[in-house]
C-alpha cells in the first residue's frame, strides 16, 4: 500500500510539474483569455454584473458566471491533455515505467489527476480574477466560498469526465484526429444546447458544461432552460454519472496498458 501511494504522489508530482512547465498550456489559454478580455471590452457585460447582482442574488451571479466559463474554457483542457500518452510513447517513457514495480493503477492515476490540475491551472485563475472582481463589486464575504462551491460543482464534474477520455483516446487514435472531434463535439454537444431544435448531448444529464447541474441544484441563475425542467436530484445524478463514467473510462484504460503490456 505503501509503494502504491509513494508512486501516485511521485507521479501526480511529475505530471503536474512537466505540464504546468509547456508553453504550450499558457500560450493557448492566454490567446483564449485575450478574446475574452476583449469580448467583455467590447460588450456591458462587466458594466451589467452590479445591475445583475441589484436584482439578483450572490450565488445567482457566480452560478452565472460558473457556467459561462464552463460553456467554452474546458474545450482547452480537453486539446491540452490529449498527447499526454502519446508523448509518453514517443520518448519511451511508457516502456521505461513499465518495468518498475511500481502499481500501473497508481501511476496512471498520477498521471491523469497531475496533469489535468496542472492544465486547469489557467482556467482557475481566470476565474477567480473574476470571482474576485464580484467580490469587490458586491463586498459580501462570502463571496470566495461561494465561488469555491460553484466552482466544484459546476466545474470540476464536467472537467473530470473529459480530462479522461482526453487520457484515453488518444491511447486508440492519433492524437489529431481526437482534438478535431472533440472540437466538433464541444461545439455541436455543449455550446450549442440552447438550440432545442437540435439533438445535443449538453441537454443531457452527461453534459459536461453542467445543464442539470446549473438549472436543476441552483435554480438557473437566470438564463432561458430553453424548455430543460432540471430538478435537484436530476443536478445530483449529472454529477454522480459524470464522475462515474470518467472512472469507467480510467479503469478501461488501465485494463489496455495491462493488456498492451502482455504484448511486449
């Protein structure tokens, strides 16, 4: 149990630290950040939030804001994690930590949770510069711990489940080939919702930008359900099927390295 734990904490470290330390990571969030910083410049929409939190309430807001963020950051974590395994393969790491004693189980969860914290850095800290920003407009606080609880709940289900199949995968396919249709699906399954029109996945409860998490637990802080009748226990099920579908994913990915391992 020991020599288990010892190589989660050894590989979570290393994971977190070579993934925080790309370029790449800050590059893409910060051109992301950008055409926000300049949507929000050339929009009310930091002008509206005092007339919002006027007529609504503080966690309303933050729900609000929970949502809006977890509508377009996360399709950057799921781009960003999906040559984790890849990289391993083309620098031989793979076959290298193969032949320690270490558990593959504890490794590969290092691997997956180190990584994908390591790659919501960014988006965490953007949206606390804006959690910051209601706090200084509203001076309530409790402002930080509501955003810490909107933040865990509307957040971090949705990132947990595409964080695994972005580990996943690319175990199956080129890597190209994943972010294209991940690419495709975020915008078709969770950034186009509203259209009732259309079939979509993000009117599920395996939404990962949070439906029935957002209108069903906190009420809809305000946007048109577009006819999703959310009630607090489908908001409970989103979240206990998400974390559960990411943990299927992760141990069916573990069964194949074990597999490819027999191979070699």
């Amino acid at each position: 149990m020991a020599n288990r734990y010892a190589s989660f904490l050894g590989s979570f470290r290393y994971e977190f630290l070579m993934q925080i330390r790309r370029r790449a990571l800050w590059i893409t969030f910060s051109i992301v950040f950008t055409l926000f910083g300049l949507f929000f410049a050339m929009s009310d929409f930091l002008k509206d939030i005092p007339t919002f939190l006027t007529h609504n309430s503080l966690t309303t807001v933050l729900v609000f804001w929970s949502f809006y963020i977890n509508t377009y950051m996360p399709i950057c974590v799921g781009i960003l994690l999906a040559d984790r395994l890849p990289r391993d393969r083309k620098h031989n790491i793979d076959e290298l930590l193969m032949t320690l004693p270490a558990s593959l189980e504890a490794r590969l969860l290092g691997k997956y949770l180190g990584s994908m914290f390591a790659t919501l850095t960014p988006l965490f800290l953007f949206y606390i510069s804006g959690v910051c920003y209601i706090l200084c407009i509203s001076g309530n606080p409790l402002t930080f711990l509501l955003g810490m609880l909107t933040f865990l709940l509307i957040i971090m289900p949705g990132s947990i489940f595409i964080s695994s199949f972005s580990l996943d995968c690319p175990a199956f396919m080129k890597v190209p080939a994943y972010q294209f249709l991940f690419i495709g699906y975020w915008v078709w399954g969770n950034i186009f919702w509203f259209r009732s029109e259309l079939f979509t996945l993000g009117r599920t409860l395996i939404s990962p930008i949070g439906i029935y998490i957002t209108f069903g637990i906190f009420g809809g802080a305000g946007f048109d359900t577009k006819g999703i009748h959310a009630t607090f226990w489908q908001g409970i099920a989103s979240i206990l099927i998400l974390l559960g579908i990411a943990l299927l994913v992760i141990v069916a990915l573990t069964r194949y390295l074990k597999w490819q391992k027999t191979r070699l």
